[in-house]
C-alpha cells in the first residue's frame, strides 16, 4: 500500500480527500471547495501540496481550487470534457488516461451520469477511487446531466474494480442513503449489518467513508440493480423518497 487516503470534512457535508503517496512523500487533494481547512489539513500533514485532482465542475467541489493552487503552486487535473466550466486545468485527462503521483500512477475512468464530464480516479497501488458524485456508499448520485442508461454504465465500470478497493467519495450521505437502502431491501441482511456500522461511526462522530467495494456489491441498491431497467426505477423510486 503506497498511496492513503483520508476525508477532509467540508461545507456542509462535502469530503476532499488528501492522498499521500508514501514512497517520495507526494501530496495531493481531491476537490479542494473550500481553502481554508484544506490548506490547515495541508499544513497539519506537513505542509507540501503536489496536485490537485478534480472530479466534476460543481461548485462543492471546486470552489477552492484558486485559493489553494495560489497558496502551494501545484498542478490541477480534471476532466478535459469540462474544461470550459473548471477552474484552469494543467493536465485534461480523458478515459485511460493516468496521471503522476509521487512513485505510482492513477488510472482516469470517465463516469458521465451526474454531470457529463464527470472522472473518477483510481490508483490500483493502494485500491483507492475517487469516485467523486458518482458512487456514495449505500447510492449514487442524482442523474443531473446524463441518462439513467449512462449512470448505469459508468457504475458497471467500478464494479469491475477489485473488490478491495476503497470508495473515497464527495459527501458524507451514508446514514440518508441507509433510509432509502432499508425500505427497497428490507430482507438484506448483510444491508442491516452495513448499516448498523454506519450509525456506530457516525454516532462517534467519525467519517462513514471509504467504504470498500465489495460490500457495496452487496448492500448499495443501485449496484445491485441487475440491469438498466430496473436501475432506472431505483433511480426514480430514490428521486421520490
Ligand atoms: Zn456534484
Ligand atoms: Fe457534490
């Protein structure tokens, strides 16, 4: 394991995530909307910035980038679909592309459903995802710019990922996610035993996330979606809830 991740709690109950990659020390943080305690996170874990990895172009994701590029002088990666609604890119990956970090590399996954240029990024040295408004642990995001069809595709990509790898995503959603989870799975128990974690972590204050994919195989409603169809209707179902 050389590169780790761990959430930057901001805004309401937006996550960046500081990633460190542990061989040369390299720092990155993943969808700095907020400077202020990101650049005290920064500085708390050592003061060096390496890189700045956007996921998609909302603003509770971006709204710092300026502040924060300015303060430690690094490069920002996004999506070069989204060039023209992102804070100015150095890097504009597209799917396959990989970025540089420190001693190992990210493999860029292109996830369009949430919003159109929506990237993931995964690094298999470590088996973390960013998977930004894509996958929340227990659901996924809201179809704002793509079709149920899209979002649909975009998930079987991470599914694909290894069952290990950990789901480092945009907001702490889990508990309300849970409700929704419970009412189209009551009989799931592997769902109640997930959720009983959750509550535990919360109640103590603590961050639901990163989850590890293999468990939302098995309790997140629209990874259990076996098809379009029936995605689609949990996708309304949750829009309605
Ligand atoms: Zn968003
Ligand atoms: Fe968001």
């Amino acid at each position: 394991m050389t590169v780790t991740a761990s959430p930057v709690p901001i805004l309401n109950d937006n996550y960046a995530w500081l990633l460190r990659e542990s061989v040369t020390g390299a720092t990155a943080i993943v969808d700095p909307a907020d400077a202020q305690p990101i650049i005290e996170a920064i500085e708390k874990a050592g003061g060096r910035l390496d890189m700045i990895l956007l996921t998609h172009h909302h603003a509770d994701h971006i709204a710092g980038v300026d502040e924060v590029r300015a303060r430690f002088n690094c490069p920002v990666v996004g999506a070069v679909a989204d060039m023209h609604r992102l804070p100015k890119l150095d890097q504009a990956v597209k799917e396959g592309d990989t970025v540089r970090f420190g001693d190992v590399t990210a493999e860029v996954i292109e996830t369009p459903g949430h919003t159109r240029g929506q990237i993931n990024f995964f690094f298999p040295d470590g088996g973390i995802l960013l998977s930004g408004d894509t996958l929340f642990s227990l659901g996924c995001g809201r179809l704002i710019e793509g079709t149920p069809a899209e979002m649909f595709d975009s998930l079987r990509k991470l599914k694909a990922l290894p069952a290990d790898t950990l789901v480092c995503c945009g907001h702490e959603y889990t508990e309300s996610n849970a409700r929704f989870a419970l009412a189209v799975d009551p009989d799931n128990k592997a769902l109640h035993e997930f959720v009983g974690k959750v509550e535990q972590l919360r109640a103590a204050g603590q961050p639901s996330v990163p989850s590890v994919l293999g468990d939302e195989l098995k309790v997140n409603p629209f990874l259990l979606a076996p098809d379009v169809a029936s995605f689609t209707a949990v996708r309304a179902k949750k829009d309605k809830f």
